[in-house]
C-alpha cells in the first residue's frame, strides 16, 4: 500500500507540474515545444509496448505515426471530414495496417524481425513520398485544420492544443497502465522473458505479440493524428527512420520498460537539443557523446536505474529488519555423561 500510495503522489505531482506549465513557460514557443513532446511521448509509450514490455524491437513504428497522421491530413484537407471522425480514422487504418505487418513480421525473431520492420518503414516512405494523387509526394499536405472544439473550448490556441495533448497523454498513460498491469500485459512480459517458457504456460505466442504490436501501433496513430492537428503540415520525411529512432532515444534516456520512462525521454531530448541549438550543425557532436555516456553508465535508463536501486535499498531495509525480529538461538551446553560400561578389562 505505501508503495502504491507513493507511485500515485508521484503521478499526481508530475501532472500538477505539467498542468502549471504553462505559468512558468516565457512564451509561446515554449508551450509548443511542450506539446510537440507529450505527442511524442504517446508514440513513446505505444512502440515501449512492443519493445519494452513484449521484447520486439519495431523499428517502423515512426512509418505508423506518419499514416496516423496522413490519414488526418488526407480526410480533413481532401475530403472536408470533420478533424474528430478522422482522428478516430487514423487509430482505426493504423490498427488494422498494423494487424496485417504484425502477422507476417512477428513469424521472425530478434534482429531479423528487427531488419524486416526496418524495411517495412521504408516502404511506407517511399509510398508516401511516391503516391502523389493520394499523399501530394514532396509538396505535402498543406492547411490541415486545428482539433475541433469540444463544447465552449476551442483548440485554436497554443496554450488549448497545449492542454489538449497532456491530456491525451494522460489518458494513454493510464490506458498503458491498465494494460501492463492486467493479465495480457503480464503475458506481454512473459513473452519477453522467453519464448519457451510462456509457450510452457500456454500462451499463444503468435496472439500476443499480434496484440501487443496491434496496440503499439494505434499508440502511434493517435500520436501521429495530434501531430497533424498540432503541426497542420506533413511532409513525407515524417516516415523515415530517423523519427523512429528518435522515439527509441526515448525509451533509452528516460528508461525501457518502465511506464514513466519513455515519457520523461520525450519531454527531457527535445529540451536538451533546444538549448544545444546555439551550436547549430555541431549539437549533435555534443549530444552523441551526451547519449553514449548515459547508456554506458546508466544503461536501464533514468527511471530504470532509479527503480532498481529503489529496490536494492527495500531489499536491504527487509533483510536488517528480518535480522532484528529473529529469535536469538539459545548456546547449546554439551552435556558429557560417564560411560560406566566402558572401563578396559571388565568381564561379566
């Protein structure tokens, strides 16, 4: 109970931090960095799933959040749909690509389900920036219009589109923990820790990792659905796999697997390659040093490294206390009797 109690003060605090934001942000540009960051850090959390919690590694998952978002750019801006039934579109079409990628690649294992969703990827590039009649190619979609209000609320604002992605990472972040914590999401893990063994335990190998691939990639739909609300222009280098590898970076600073991790990744790497802007084309030179340094020395990443030595220390507070309650044992006293029949030379 303490350490569910603490987690939930923990949540909240953060969510009260990012809900006072915005009194604390200079401008507006920072409250759009912010919410480029929590679009992202919903992508985060949906490709964790797959790699974090069920051990396959997609590297298409940034070709999944540029057909999210190019679904909501094609129907709002070519079809005149209403920005809330194509959101929802984009979650669909990406689940249901998704389904159809997720049964021919996760017949592989490891690095080759790996190459195989790699090239996936660039296929969904190449289709994008080559189909010109659907996604406009190299000029884009241009003029995508704003999320709908809901009510009285308009989301024609920085600080409203602001308010709006938190709380769809909110939301994701909680639909992330019911999953994780329910019976699939333990199947999940155990499909991570071994093949074999959760086969053992009767899981349906194929159908589980279908499913975890399934709901990683609506993640990134829905992400890539408000990244064209947010950004109201796409261009096809949203597919390549560079964004992908962006979102890996996440999971890598902020901690893979856990559930805070990818989020903390995708708020703390945007800031830090803002403020390395005044290098300009030599940021990266810092920044990549920057990143190994952290993997070699933090490999699980911050919240990772931070969990396990929150349970070293549980652990070592158990034991001390396990040696405090025990029963002293009482000396044992050798009692020596005299061996009266054992004298040398007595006959009957």
């Amino acid at each position: 109970m303490p350490t569910t109690f603490k987690a939930r003060t923990g949540w909240a605090a953060l969510f009260l931090l990012a809900a006072l934001f915005p009194l604390l942000a200079g401008n507006n540009y920072h409250l759009s960095v912010m919410t480029l960051s929590f679009i992202l850090a919903i992508a985060a959390l949906g490709l964790n799933l797959i790699t974090g919690f069920t051990g396959q590694f997609n590297l298409a998952h940034g070709g999944f959040m540029a057909i999210g978002a190019y679904t909501v750019g094609i129907l709002t801006v070519d079809h005149q749909v209403p920005f809330w039934i194509a959101f929802a579109a984009a979650g669909a079409v990406t689940g249901v690509l998704g389904f159809f990628v997720g049964i021919l690649s996760l017949r592989l294992k490891g690095h080759y389900f790996s190459i195989f969703t790699l090239c996936i990827g660039y296929i969904i590039y190449l289709l994008i920036d080559k189909w010109e009649s659907l996604t406009h190619g190299t000029v884009g979609i241009m003029g995508i219009p704003t999320p709908a209000g809901i009510g009285p609320i308009a989301f024609d604002t920085p600080l409203s589109m602001y308010y709006l992605a938190l709380g769809f990472l909110v939301l994701g972040a909680f639909v992330m923990h019911r999953i994780v914590s329910s019976l699939l999401g333990r199947s999940f893990v155990a499909v991570r820790n071994s093949d074999a063994l959760a086969e053992a335990l009767g899981i349906n190998l194929m159908r589980t990792k279908t499913m975890s691939f399934v709901l990683s990639v609506i993640y990134a739909g829905f992400a890539g659905g408000l990244y064209a609300g947010h950004v109201r222009f796409l261009g096809p280098d949203m597919a390549y796999a560079a964004h992908t590898f962006d979102l890996v970076m996440f999971m890598l600073v902020g901690g893979i697997g856990t559930l805070l991790g990818p989020i903390l990744g995708a708020v703390l790497v945007p800031w830090i390659t803002q403020y390395l802007q005044f290098l300009q084309d030599f940021r990266m030179v810092v920044f990549g040093p920057l990143l190994i340094l952290l993997l070699i020395f933090v490999p699980d990443g911050i919240v990772g490294t931070w969990k396990k030595r929150q349970a070293r220390r549980l652990a070592a507070l158990r034991i001390a206390e396990a040696a405090r309650s025990a029963p002293v044992a009482a000396p044992i006293i050798e009692q020596r009797t005299p061996n009266a029949g054992s004298g040398v030379g007595h006959h009957a």
